[in-house]
C-alpha cells in the first residue's frame, strides 16, 4: 500500500448511477454528459491538476439527480444540467481564492 497526500485541490464526484428508467437516477437523467462538459470546462480553463472530474457511484439522493459533490467541502448540486457545469467551476474557483491566505501563511511560517 502506498499513502500520499491528495493529488488535487478539489475533486468533483459525479454520480452515473444509471436505473434504466426503472426509477430515478442520475446516470438515467444526463449525468454522462455532466461529467464530459465538466472535463471540457476544466481543460478550457487550464485546471489540470487542480481539479479532477470524477464519476461516482450512487450517491443515494436519485430523485434529485444528476448529483454532484464537491470535495473536500461537501458542497452537493442536485438537478445539475449542462448549462450550470461553468457556475459549478466557477464555485471551485472562489475556493482556491479562499486558499490563497492559509497557504502563503502555511508557507511563510518558520520551520521548527
């Protein structure tokens, strides 16, 4: 086993769960294509490494689906389309912003 620390400063968790119709499900209502603009987006915004579009399994909230999760804050999106995927990245964004006091104070902070 090996451990390190996260390779990305947020990973967006992407529920496929696919019912095929038999009840709600975000893999059902367009979650796919969720996880492919989203992709489109980080690529065009030069995110890589930053952020890291991932699919998930079950989420367990299917009515409300598509779902998607933002990590490490559990911020959640239910009922995502398309056209919100750029508002979702932009969300991202204003978190790194955020991120920027407490890691140059991180950083400056003598070593012991």
């Amino acid at each position: 086993m090996i451990k390190r620390d996260q390779p990305y400063i947020r990973q967006l968790f992407v529920c496929i769960n696919n019912r095929h119709g038999e009840s709600p499900s975000c893999g059902y209502s367009g979650s796919e294509e969720m996880v492919e603009e989203l992709k489109k987006v980080c690529k065009e915004r030069n995110l890589k490494g930053k952020i890291r579009a991932a699919k998930s399994g079950c989420l367990d909230l299917c009515a409300f689906g598509p779902n998607i999760m933002i990590w490490p804050e559990g911020l959640w999106y239910m009922k995502v389309t398309k056209d919100d995927i750029p508002q979702i990245v932009d969300t991202f964004l204003k978190l790194e912003e955020q991120d920027k006091p407490a890691q140059a104070a991180l950083s400056a902070a003598p070593a012991k």
